[in-house]
C-alpha cells in the first residue's frame, strides 16, 4: 500500500478509498472511517474533501458513501483491490511454511 499511497499522493486517500470500494453500498459517518481507517480527523477532514470535489464520494445526510455514478470506480476498484492479490498470497505461502 506504500507504493500506492505515494502514487495517489496519500496513504490515508488509498485507506478511504479502498474502505468505500469494498462497501459499494453502504454509507459512513465520519467517525466510523476514523475508526476503520485509522487516520487523524485532520487527514480524514482533507480527504474527505477532496474525493468528494472530483466526485469520488458523496455526502448523504449524516454520512458517505461512494458516488455510484463516478467514472473511474471500476479502475480504481482494480488497481486499489486487486493489488492485494500479490500480498495475500505471499501471507498464505508464509503460513503454509509454519
């Protein structure tokens, strides 16, 4: 997630991102991606503000949730999530070896 963060400019963007990607569907409050995503309210603030102006997130009442309307959400789906595979994999191999 390094190399990813640094691409996307923040390691905490690639957190939140990933966080509404895996829950297409489901809307958060500030606090709840505090606690998910483990970043300062600073940084969640700043973000927050940020997906939200290129579209990537919307505000709905009291919470957030993924724009379903975005363009690039299948991309970023791919790049954000299937980058784990390698990750994942190398987890089990090392497992295996115990």
């Amino acid at each position: 997630m390094e190399i990813l963060g640094k691409i996307l400019g923040s390691p905490a963007r690639v957190k939140i991102m990933r966080l509404f990607l895996v829950n297409r569907t489901k809307s958060f409050t500030g606090t709840e991606i505090l606690k998910r995503s483990r970043i300062s309210k600073d940084t969640l603030r700043r973000e927050l503000k940020l997906l939200s102006s290129v579209g990537f997130l919307k505000k709905r009442g009291a919470g957030w949730s993924l724009n379903p309307f975005f363009g690039y959400s299948v991309e970023f789906e791919n790049l954000l999530l299937g980058s784990d595979i390698l990750s994942q994999e190398a987890i089990l191999d090392n497992f295996k070896k115990i």
